[in-house]
C-alpha cells in the first residue's frame, strides 16, 4: 500500500481543529480511461448539460475535472481538503501514465455571482473562459510534464491532504488526465474552517503555523 500524506491524516485534523470546523462535506467519484481518447465515469459531483461526459469536463489545458460546491466564498475561513482513491492500470498489456491535482476555484470566479449554480468551467455563460485566472491547482501525484506511470494490475490506495488557509473557496475539485487507468472508490472530504477561532498555539492557528 501506497500513502502520499502532503500535510496530516484527516483524523489528525479534525483533532486540531475541533470547534473551528464546520460540517464536514463528502462527496465521491470513479473514473478510467480505457484506451479510448476520454475520461469517463462518476461521481457526486456538478453535471453540466451539454457536455460529453459529465460529471467528468476537459479543459483546453488537457485536465479533467469533476466539481463539489462547499460554502460560499469567506475570506474569515479556510479549507480542509482530504483525498482518497483506488489506482490500477486499465489493461497491463499497455503503458500507464496518471496525474493527480487538487483544485479550487478562486475569489475571481466567486465575484462572478453564479454561486452554487456553476463552477469554473470552459463555456460557462457571459464571457471567456480563463482557467489561469479562475482555478487554482496543486498536483499531487505526478505532474504534467512527468506522469506517474507506476500502475499495476491490482489496486493501490492512495490518500491526500490539503489546506486552504488564506480563503475557503466556493467550489473544490479533482483533476485528472493520463491514459490506460482506472480510478474507483474516490471520496473527497471538504471542510469550511473559522480562522478566528484559535491562536497560533492551537486550532486553526495550529494548522495555519504548519503551512508557512
């Protein structure tokens, strides 16, 4: 078993942050690319009509995501994100090749007042899409320019913890792309935290500390 822990498991978390937390947000997902040319699969996520393999949206860049709304955009909170999922290469007899990022819309996508009703997506209404501008990203295993290729036939667990601590954002998301791979039992856990709770010693000021 395979385990990528980028900060603290999400039970430490909840620990440290006790009342600071609000009501923890679980959604899930599934996803595999089948030699085919195209992500598909599943999920909890926001399911735009008209695209081809909703929840699951491509972006110009190459990335695939799937969005979860949180709360609204909150300048006095942050975000506790955890990740997990299980890998395995789509068919052994072909090269692999996976990448992994967390993502978050920012206050730039959030003063556009859809809300809820649309995350950051290519053709959303009103204007040009900027994903420089709108998302933010953090790849988590492998990289664009390096894919992880270490799949096999059997499943590896994989789990991922992240802080937003300067804002909560509106939307969250996982983003993918690769090849020849087959993601099941994904779960994201997102939490709205209230930074004016706890000091540098304690809570959020704990959590915040560990970030710089």
């Amino acid at each position: 078993m395979k385990k990528a822990i980028l900060l603290l498991t999400a039970l430490t978390l909840l620990t440290l942050v006790g009342s600071a937390v609000a009501q923890p947000i679980t959604d899930t997902f599934c996803a595999v690319e089948a030699r085919c040319g195209y992500i598909c699969g599943a999920g909890t996520g926001f399911e735009p009509v008209g695209f081809p393999y909703p929840p699951w949206v491509e972006y110009p860049s190459g990335w695939v995501n799937q969005w979860f709304y949180d709360h609204p955009l909150d300048w006095q909170r942050g975000k506790i994100i955890h990740i997990e999922f299980d890998l395995r290469a789509f068919n052994t007899d072909y090269p692999s090749e996976f990448v992994f990022a967390v993502n978050w819309s920012t206050p730039d996508w959030s003063y556009l007042g859809f809300g809820q009703t649309w995350p950051p997506i290519p053709e959303f209404p009103g204007a040009p899409f900027d994903e420089a501008l709108y998302i933010e990203r953090v790849p988590m295993l492998g990289d664009p320019a390096v894919p992880f290729t270490d799949l096999t036939a059997e499943y590896t667990h994989y789990d991922f913890d992240w802080i937003v601590y300067d804002y909560n954002p509106e939307w969250v998301s996982i983003d993918i792309m690769g090849e020849n791979f087959d993601l099941a039992n994904g779960v994201i856990i997102h939490e709205c935290v209230d930074k004016s709770v706890g000091t540098e010693e304690g809570t959020w000021g704990a959590i915040k500390s560990m970030m710089k």
